[in-house]
C-alpha cells in the first residue's frame, strides 16, 4: 500500500487538508458534469431540441433510483470513514465486506425494479408522446446498465472515506474521455438516436468501476479475507441505518422533482426542453458547493470517530468559504448571463426565452444552496442522518406545493420558485439539526484548542 492513497483528516490544518482533498473531488465532479454536458449538447446537435427533451425526462427517473444508491453508499463511507478516525481497522474491513455484500442485492433489486416501472413512470410524468419512445431507448439501456453505477459508487465512498480522492479523478478523467468520444461516434458517425448516448454512459461507468475496484485491491486498510464477509446482523444493520435514511433523502428529493416534471410536461415539449437544459445549469453551477459537502462529510466522519470535534466546527468553517466564493463566482452567470446560457443547449426561441425566466432566479438565491451542502454534509458525516431525511421530505412538500399552485398562474417562472422554496426548507431544518448535534459535544470537549501545535493534534479522547 502507498501511504499517501490515504489521507487522516484527524491531525493538521482543517484548511490545507480540507482543500488538498478538495481540488481532485471538485475536478471528479466537474468532469462528470462535463460530460453529462457533452452529452446533452451532442444530442441536441446531432438529434435535436426533442432529443434533448428526452433524456432530460429522464433525469428525475434517473435521480430517483441512482440517487437511493449514491445516498446508500455515502451512508457506508460515513461509517467506514468513522472506523478509520477510530483507528480500528479490523471493524473497518467489516463494514466494508458487508457494504459490497448490500451493493450486490441492491444492484439486482434496482436494476429489476427500474426496468419494470420505467413505461409506467413515463405515462405517470405525462411525457409527450412525441419523446416516449426516445424516453424509452435511453431509459431501458441506462437502468439495465444500474450495476456499473453502484459499482462505482460504493467503491468512490470508500476511497473518499480513506481520504483519497486522486483515485476517482483518475477514473472520471478516463471515463469523460471514452464517454464523450463514444456519444460523437455513434451519434455523429454511426447515425444511432439517444440510445448511442445511453451506451457511452454505461461503458464509461464500468470504466471508472474497474479503476476505483482495482486501486481498493491495492490498499491493505481494506484488503479482506474470507473471514470479513462473515457478519452478524449487527454490521448489516449498523451500515443500513446510516445509509437508509440517507438514500430516502435522495429519493424522496427525486420524488418531488418527478412531480415537478410531471407539471412541467403536462405543458409539452418546449416546456420539457428548456427544464431539461435549465437542470443542467443548476447541476453544473451547484457543483463546487456540492463537492464541498463531499469533502467536509469525509472529514468530518474521521474527526467524529476520533472524538476531534472542534476540528468538525472549524472544518463546517472552510465549507461555509468554499460555499460562498462558488456562489460570487458562478451563479452571476446565470443572474447575468441567462440568454448566453440558453443558446449554447438549446435552439428554439420558446425554450430559449423560457430558460432565460428560470436562470436569473434560481441563480440570485443559490447561495441557500450552496450552504446546504455544506450543513447536511457534516450533520450526515457525525452518523445522524434522521434530520437531513426529514428535511427531504421538506424539500418534496415545497417543490410540490410551489409548483401546483403557481404554474397554472405564472407559467415555467413556478419552476424556479419551486426549486428556491425547496433549498431554503431544507436548510433552516438542517442548521437546526447542526446546532442541536454539534454545539453539545463542542460543550463537552474539554480539551485545548490546537490552533498551530501540531503536537495537539496528536491527542486522543477515546
């Protein structure tokens, strides 16, 4: 094992480590996004605003089951994460086995499941029959392909648990590149429909699987014998209770935003496109705020195991900055520049004028967002994942009222009010949720601040 794949959150500066963990997670993400990016542009080049239509129907379908897996996992490497602030490496192992052990069952029951539902979810979000059949190329192939998904999601929140964060920027800087060449070969050269795309996202997703499984196999903290997958209901339990409730959020989230589309295409197809390329915005823009939660869940989830709970304070801190200069930074794009945005996805003047309604809006109050992140990713990362649930809930209630009352009355603006009234339930419940579980323990930790004393970080309160 090559020490420097890890990275203990628990000893040095919040700030330096924070932000050397950081830049590869953000790097990760924005090519993620980047190619979700591509992909949306290449379609609309090659097929289409109606094209565009269809795939981003897909979005909230597909939010809805890989967000349960994505919540799940983290849930996982919160714990395994915990183990390796602890310093317990025998418990670590356990987790983990029993985390593949879980992956395992969930990628079969939602690969079933998702497949099975898929035209009846699509009559349910009254899409437009101009866009089902495209609806279902894409859908049928990118479900089926769910197990390289959750592959790749188990085996990045154990690697981000340990603190390496280069091993999945290596693996999405592979996959990007194999995506993005794929959808223009069999889009542009082999003439295929969405179903090209489709096949691109599965293969790149097996491609960053085998990388992230391959550097885990490297590493002795997580090397497992037989013995390790050999659990007591215990171990089992313990991971699904954290995780749960984190997948439920994440579902529950998607669930609201189903309902959203469901109004949304109850309007047609130009209303589809534009909401289809406004998500994209929201998605990429959100993204360094979003990775700052990656990072401070991981950070946090060490110092919790290792009882270090002034450097949680200090690190919800850094997160706060990252969340901040993010929101100065790039959400002036979409209050500033909404027009310039809507050109580069779409190509009609309805699509076009209606993304330039929805931008500018949710951009000014982005920053709600964006502390968000930051604010549920450290409640999640001290193992309490009941309150961040519940603000899911929050968050589906109010994207659901908005967009119901408003849209009949003010048209595709209802969509951008929703998602705002959405970001600010859900954080006035998880701020609550850091105070009541932060502010106890830093009460109770007695021990001195270790300002610049290294020596400091040394101590243990175990």
């Amino acid at each position: 094992m090559k020490k420097q794949s890890e990275m203990n959150f628990t000893e040095g500066s919040p700030l330096k480590l924070i932000l050397s963990f950081y830049w590869p997670l953000l790097f990760t993400s924005t090519l993620q996004q980047f190619y979700n990016f591509a992909d949306t542009w290449i379609v609309a080049r090659g097929l289409g605003d109606d094209a565009v239509g269809a795939v981003g129907n897909m979005g909230s379908l597909f939010f809805l089951i890989v967000g349960f897996s994505f919540g799940l996992a983290n849930g996982f490497g919160v714990l395994v994460a915990q183990s390796y602030g602890a310093g317990n490496h025998e418990e670590l192992r356990h987790r983990f086995a029993a985390s593949i052990e879980l992956g395992v069952i969930l990628a079969v029951v939602l690969s079933v499941f998702s497949v099975s539902f898929l035209p009846h979810a699509l009559r349910l979000l009254q899409t437009d029959p101009k866009i089902v059949g495209d609806s279902l190329k894409y859908g049928y192939i990118v479900f089926g392909g769910l197990s390289a998904g959750i592959c790749y999601n188990i085996s990045g929140a154990v690697l981000r648990a340990l603190g390496d964060s280069m091993t999945p920027l290596r693996a999405i800087i592979a996959s990007s590149v194999l995506n993005v060449g794929l959808n223009s070969l069999f889009i542009f050269k082999l003439g295929m429909g969405v179903e090209g795309a489709a096949i691109a996202t599965v293969v790149s997703q097996v491609i960053s699987s085998v990388i992230c499984i391959n550097k885990l196999r490297q590493m002795d903290v997580v090397r497992l014998e037989r013995m390790h997958f050999i659990n007591d209901g215990s171990v089992f339990w313990g991971l699904l209770k954290n995780g749960l409730p984190m997948a439920f959020m994440n579902s529950i989230t998607a669930i609201g935003c189903m309902v959203v589309q469901y109004f949304i295409n109850g309007f047609g197809v130009v209303y589809t496109g534009a909401h289809a390329a406004c998500t994209k915005y929201l998605n990429l823009f959100m993204n360094p705020a979003a990775t700052a939660g990656n990072a401070i869940s991981a950070y946090t989830s060490q110092n919790y195991g290792a009882r270090k709970y002034k450097r949680i304070r200090d690190g919800v801190y850094v997160g706060l900055g990252i969340a901040g200069i993010s929101y100065l930074l790039l959400s002036s794009l979409m209050v500033f520049f909404p027009g310039a945005l809507a050109d580069f996805l779409l190509e009609g003047t309805e699509q076009i004028d209606l993304a330039r309604q929805f931008l500018p809006r949710c951009g000014l109050l982005m920053i709600t967002l964006n502390v968000l992140f930051t604010v549920r990713s450290c409640v999640q990362g001290m193992g309490k994942p009941m309150l961040p649930m519940v603000s899911g809930i929050m968050e589906m209630v109010l994207r659901i009222l908005v967009i119901s009352v408003f849209i009949g009355r003010i048209g595709f603006k209802a969509a951008a009010y929703a998602e705002i009234a959405a970001w600010t339930g859900a954080l006035l419940i998880n701020i609550y949720a850091l105070y009541i579980t932060l502010i106890p323990l830093l009460q109770n930790d007695n021990s001195l601040d270790y300002g610049n004393n290294m020596e400091l970080d040394r101590r243990t309160t175990r």
